[in-house]
C-alpha cells in the first residue's frame, strides 16, 4: 500500500492537481514579489513570526536540533492537514499555495531591495532543501485540491438513483491519500535535515 512506485502512479494520474499547484504557488510568488501595500500587511506579520521564531530557536543549546524539531513538525502537520482540509471544496490548499508563494515572493524582494545577495538566498539559503520541501508541498496541496474537486464531484452525483451512476472512488483517493502523506512525510523529514544542518550553516 505504501509502495513508492504506486505513490509515483498517483502522483501521474494527479498530475492536473499538481500543475494547478505550481500555478496557484507561481501566481503567490508573483504576488508576493510585486510588494503591494496590501500583500505587506497581509504577509508580513507570518515574516514576523517566523524571525521571531528563528531567534528564539538560534539561542538554544542545540540550535540545529531545534530548527529541525520546528521545521519538520510545522511542514508535516500543515502538509497532512491540508489534504484533510481539501474536502472544503479545495479553497483552503489553494489559499495555503497563494499565501506560501507570496512568503517566498516577498522575501526574495525585500532581499533585492536592501540589496542583498540574491544567489547567496537562492542557492545557499532556500535551494539545498527547498528542492525536496517545496514540491512536496506542492504534491500534498495538490493531494488537497483533488479532494476538494472529488467532494464538489460527489454533491452533484448525490441525485443519482443508482450507485453505479456514482463515479467518485472514495476508496481509490483515500487509499492514495495515505500512501501520499506517508511520503510527503518523508521527504519533509530529508529536506528538515537538510535545512537544519546544510542550509543553519550556508546562511550563518
């Protein structure tokens, strides 16, 4: 059941959700890099907490255990919550993908304004585990937005007199459902390793 080659079939045969992620975590970088007025009130108090956060951690004995504690449980909870939180007709993953891309749009352009080094940020500071974290959040968004798209399916199939009508395969999602969060699990606990060692050190 939790056989990665079967998690790579479901990833394929989910792979418009997962298009319709990177476009909506796109959209937010767009966003987010303009800096408008209101993205900054909307977006910077999460910037906030995250500094605050940072400090906090940065000055225990273990800094390095305790940025992997934090970033591991806040990405796991929040990547499996949202796939649960997708059978709200999918408005919540799509709103975790625009604010998420619009954290990392108005990062990069705060960096850019206060003129600093943008390879350093890309390649030290947000690559060496960005390129396992980010996508999968995105596959467990899109996991979300399938859910959301599975329940506005089965509404309107709630008329159908025969259960053979019924197309949705509620056993199907949710076996696949599981087996995806087993692996986004994983794949944030390497790229919480990552960032709490590799990355702590690059951007020190």
């Amino acid at each position: 059941m939790l056989s990665l080659r079967r998690f790579i079939k479901d990833l394929v045969s989910y792979k418009k959700m997962i298009f319709l992620s990177l476009a909506l975590f796109t959209v937010g970088i767009v966003l987010g890099a303009a800096g408008s007025e209101a993205i900054v009130r909307l977006v910077a108090p999460q910037l906030e907490g995250l500094r605050e956060y940072s400090r906090e951690l940065s000055q225990s004995s273990v800094p390095e255990l305790s940025f992997f504690k934090f970033i591991f449980i806040n990405n796991a909870v929040k990547s499996v919550a949202i796939i649960l939180l997708g059978a709200f007709l999918g408005v919540l993953p799509a709103f975790f993908l625009l604010m998420n891309g619009m954290v990392l749009g108005l990062i990069v352009a705060l960096a850019a304004e206060q003129g600093e080094n943008l390879f350093d940020l890309i390649v030290l500071g947000l690559l060496p585990h960005g390129i396992i974290e980010i996508p999968a959040i995105l596959i467990a968004s899109a996991y979300g937005l399938q859910f959301g798209y599975l329940t506005l399916k089965g509404i309107g199939e709630l008329g159908a007199r025969d259960r053979e009508e019924r197309t949705v395969d509620w056993r199907g999602f949710f076996g696949a459902a599981g087996r995806g969060a087993f692996w986004i699990v994983i794949f944030l606990l390497v790229a919480a390793v990552i960032e709490s060692t590799v990355t702590y050190h690059l951007v020190r």
